[in-house]
C-alpha cells in the first residue's frame, strides 16, 4: 500500500536539507566566493559592457542596446574568422586526442627507456608557450632561422629565404602545430592515467576467451577512458578555442584579419579599433559558443555514462 508524503514529513526533509548545507557552507564558502569574484563577476560585466557604448578612454556615455552587436555582424572579415576558428579548433583538438592515444598507449607498455620517454613528453607542458612559440617562430624567420637553414641544407628548400610565418596558410598551419605540440603532454598523461584504471584482471580474462589484441583496446579499453576522453576533450576544447599566445606570435604581424580566429580578433578590435563594446560583444559571442559546443558534445559523447550502459 502506497503512501503519500505529508506536508509535515516534507517540511521536515527542507529543514534537514537546510541544515546540512549550513553545516557545509564554511567548508565550500571560500570556493565560492573564488567562482563568483573570477568567474561570474567579469562574466556578468561583460555583459553588461556588451550593451554599453563606451569611449576609447573608457568613458561609459550610456546604454547602446545592441548596436554593439550589430556592428560586430556587420563586419565583413567575421565570416572568414569564425570559419578559421573552426578550423583551428578542430583540427588541433581531434590531431592532438589521436596522437595522444597512440602516446598513451605507448607509455603505457613496459620498453627500456620508459621513463625518459614519459619525462620527455612533459617538456612542452613544463615550458612557456610563449616561448615555444617564439624559438619555433624564429627557428623559421627567412635568412637566419636554424629550421630554415637545416631545410636548405638538407634539399627540402630551394632557398633559405623561405617566408613561412610572413603568408597565410602556411603561418596559420605552423600555429596549429605549434598548438598540437603543446597540448600533447596533458592529453596523454590524462589518458595514459585511464588507461592504467582499466583492471588487468579485465584485460587477461579477455585474452583467455580469445580476444585479440585489437579487440580489447576497442572494446574494453577504449570504453572506460570515456570519462578520461570527456576530460581531455572538454579542456582542449576551452583551452584551445581561447589561445592566444600562439596565434599572436606567429600570425598575429600578418596584414588585416586574414589569419585571426574570434580570440584574437577580439584582441585587435580592442587595440587598434579601441571599441570595447564591440570587444566585449565578441567575448559574448565566444562564450555562448564554447558552451554549446561543450553542450553539444556531452550530449553526445556521454561521457557520465556507464561502460556497460
């Protein structure tokens, strides 16, 4: 015989769960106030910027509804950007999961040296982008560049002259690797890390029941890092799509907007247009579509879903 919950059993629920987040408040207080004060807070001013017309000197003269907007819409290179940013979003995250799959996989057997191997992949993560990017950039500079002059020699290159960071497409494909490059090490160690979470006792009782090789990896292995790949892929996605150190380096002397994404057109129409408003619109823009892709993605991968769902 069913039940029905009194109001006073409810109310009785409310008040334990009130009391528990009392209880729970001075342990999850600071953090927050940490989201709020760095995550929400310049959030919400942006905006609110977003709608404001504001002076090159930083002069709020009042509401601009969304002219800001439609001036960002209007422009004729934001076609061609947001196609670029496309591009480079997924061909570094989708580049970078595989390479870092076959990594993982790697360094996730036992081979002499393997702990050199594994140290030697970090070194991209523990250097700065920035100066990464800039060695690779200069290690290509027409003339004196040590990459170009190995080309040269090496009969790769007619010419140690070779402009390859001075015209679109090959500057914007030097980026992208650059970018492939320096995400490598979290990828792999994120997957080599669900990859040693898969129980050897799973992977043996396959093999018993004669399971190759290539059959475990698709379906055991590869189905638990679900949760690893979802980590992996959600952060390359948000650190990728918000670069800007690299593009800047490499592209960022290129004439006009031809070799921009939304982040660093975002940055030149801020500095040399010294429209914040417009500025803020982009960020706007940059926002809403990282978290539908995001969305799109969970959505799609499941990644909370269980293996054997």
């Amino acid at each position: 015989m069913s039940h029905t919950p009194t109001v006073a059993a409810s109310g009785r629920r409310r008040r334990g769960r009130g009391r528990e987040l009392l209880r729970a408040l001075p342990w999850i207080g600071p953090s927050l106030l940490l989201i709020a004060g760095i995550v929400f807070y310049p959030a919400v001013l942006m905006i609110i910027n977003s709608t404001r017309e504001i002076s090159q000197t930083g002069v709020d003269r009042g509401s601009a509804g969304l002219d800001n907007y439609d001036a960002l819409f209007e422009m004729p290179a934001l076609p061609g950007v947001l196609l670029r940013t496309v591009l480079w979003v997924s061909v570094v995250v989708v580049v970078t999961i595989v390479l870092s799959l076959a990594l993982a996989n790697l360094l996730n057997k036992a081979f002499p040296g393997r702990q050199f191997v594994r140290l030697a992949v970090i070194v991209p993560w523990a250097s700065s982008v920035v100066m990464t990017t800039t060695v690779i950039y200069y290690g290509l500079e027409p003339g004196y560049g040590i990459v170009q002059q190995f080309l040269f020699d090496i009969g790769l290159l007619d010419s140690p002259d070779f402009g390859f960071t001075k015209s679109m497409p090959s500057a914007f494909l030097i980026a992208i690797g650059i970018a492939i490059f320096v995400s490598l090490p979290f990828t792999t160690y994120t997957l080599l890390a669900g990859m040693q979470s898969v129980s050897p006792e799973l992977l043996e009782a396959a093999r018993i029941d004669g399971a190759s090789s290539r059959v475990a990896y698709f379906k055991i292995v590869l189905p638990h890092l679900r949760p690893a790949l979802a980590v992996a892929t959600i952060i390359n996605i948000i650190n990728v799509y918000n670069n800007f150190p690299i593009l800047s380096v490499v592209t960022g002397a290129l004439p006009g907007y031809e070799a921009d994404t939304t982040t660093t057109l975002m940055f030149k129409v801020l500095q040399d247009l010294r429209d914040s408003g417009m500025a803020s619109a982009l960020a706007v823009l940059n926002l809403v579509i990282v978290i539908a892709v995001i969305a799109v993605y969970v959505r799609i991968a499941k990644p909370l879903k269980a293996v054997d769902e």
